[in-house]
C-alpha cells in the first residue's frame, strides 16, 4: 500500500503556485484547514462488499471497483462541501505487475500504489495483499491509496513535496506523516461505510493485526511502524471525520 517515491524535482512554476510556508519544520501542517469545518463528517453511506472469490473464479477486480465507486461517491461529495472542485482519479489493473508504469518503474514490495504526477491508483490484482484474502485488508488498501488522491486534490500532497525538499534533516518524519494522514484517510471512510459491510468486530480485530503487521518497524520507516499506523486508522474509523486526520501537529512519537 505504498504510494510512489518522490523521484521527479518540482518545477519551478509549481514551487510559486504553492501556499506560502512557514519555515521548515516536521511537525507544521503544510497547508492551512485543508479539511473545512463546514464540510463536516463524511457522510455515512452503503458499500457492500464483492466477493474477492466466486464459484472458484477471483472476482478481484470487481471487488476493487465496487469499493473505488464508493470512494468515488463518498468523497467526492466532501470535497464539493469543502469548497473544492473533484475529480476521480484513473484506476488501472494490472493481471501481473509491468517493468513500468505511470512513466516509471513498478515500484518494488508495493500492494497497490498512486502515482501523483498523473492521479493514477494502480491495482496489482495478484499477490498476497488481494488474492483469497476474507479480511478487510484490500478494502483499506484501496481507500488508503484513493486518500493520496485526496491529498492531492486538497494541496497537501504539493505543500508536502515542497516541504520535504527543502527539509531533507526531517525528511523521513515528514514522508510518515504523509502515509499516516492516508491511513487515517482510509478508517474515516470505513467508519462512514462499516454498518453496510456485514462485518463483525473480530474482522475489525483482524484489520487492525493485519495493519500493524504493515508497519516499517524493521525498516526505513517511512510510513510508519505498526502501532502508528494503527493508530492512526483507528482515529479515522472513530471520528468519521477528515479533521481528525491532522497527522503533521501530532507529537513525533504519534508518528513514529
């Protein structure tokens, strides 16, 4: 679930066109009220699940657009609240991965990733993330890639480039904010949808181990070790609401 790497310098016309920023710091928000207060919660909405698997045959693509329409519908009718023009994201499948995509290559150890120069989600539809899986994993992986295009869409996604290019002593912190503010993302949108996916607590339990096995504890942490991650998609989950979602004031060990 992760997105793409930061590979191409900003031009110059974008660095001017971005909001006007304080000096570096890891833990400023990059932009101002990104989520209105007059947008308020997502709304809450019906998304019932595909199967991933039918009659022996994997539906996963199915699955996969089932769940992007009501990304689609949910979010779509927050961003007009904000104020904010909407526009879908492209989604592209993929049977097997390709050498490369979005104009670059397949990004390796990635579930599914965003590519933010063309506001592209891509879709493996092979590999451990998706294929016979009966948890809620894949649903909270497309919801956290589809938060990248949110990101994008409200201006954080610029301001953070801008931020981590000029920053690069907090550059790693800043990149876990980022991630974490999509996983928080992705809880809001389950919350908005829960009561309509016939799931029980114990699959909220299992989303949750399944999530804080994600984390990069034994890595370069750039997305977050377990326990933030969970932490994070639990906050989403409870509030229902994006505002909950302000990753870049929390305190460093929130982000760790």
């Amino acid at each position: 679930m992760r997105s793409l790497p930061l590979t191409r310098v900003l031009t110059l016309a974008a660095i001017l066109a971005s909001v006007c920023l304080p000096a570096p710091s890891a833990q400023a928000a990059p932009v101002r009220n990104p989520f209105p207060k007059k947008a308020g919660k997502l709304a809450t909405t019906s998304c019932p699940e595909t199967p991933i698997v039918s009659g022996g045959i994997p539906r996963t693509r199915e699955y996969l657009q089932t769940v992007v329409k009501c990304l689609d519908k949910s979010w779509g009718a927050y961003v007009e609240r904000a104020g904010r023009t909407f526009r879908k994201p492209v989604v592209r499948y993929f049977e097997e991965p390709a050498d490369t995509v979005c104009g670059m290559r397949w990004p390796a150890y990635a579930d599914a990733f965003y590519c933010t120069e063309r506001a592209t989600v891509v879709f493996p539809l092979t590999g451990r993330w998706l294929e016979n899986r009966t948890d809620l994993y894949p649903f909270k992986v497309a919801a956290h890639e589809y938060g990248h295009h949110l990101q994008s869409l409200l201006g954080i996604r610029r301001s953070f480039e801008v931020r981590a290019r000029a920053d690069r002593t907090h550059q790693d912190q800043l990149k876990r904010r980022y991630e974490l503010q999509a996983d928080c993302l992705s809880g809001v949108f389950l919350g908005s949808v829960w009561r309509s996916l016939a799931r029980s607590e114990a699959d909220w339990a299992a989303l949750l181990d399944a999530t804080r096995a994600s984390g990069d504890d034994d890595g370069h942490r750039t997305h977050g070790k377990g326990a933030s991650r969970v932490h994070w998609l639990k906050r989403g989950y409870g509030a229902v609401s994006p505002a909950a979602c302000d990753t870049w004031s929390a305190p460093a060990t929130r982000v760790a």
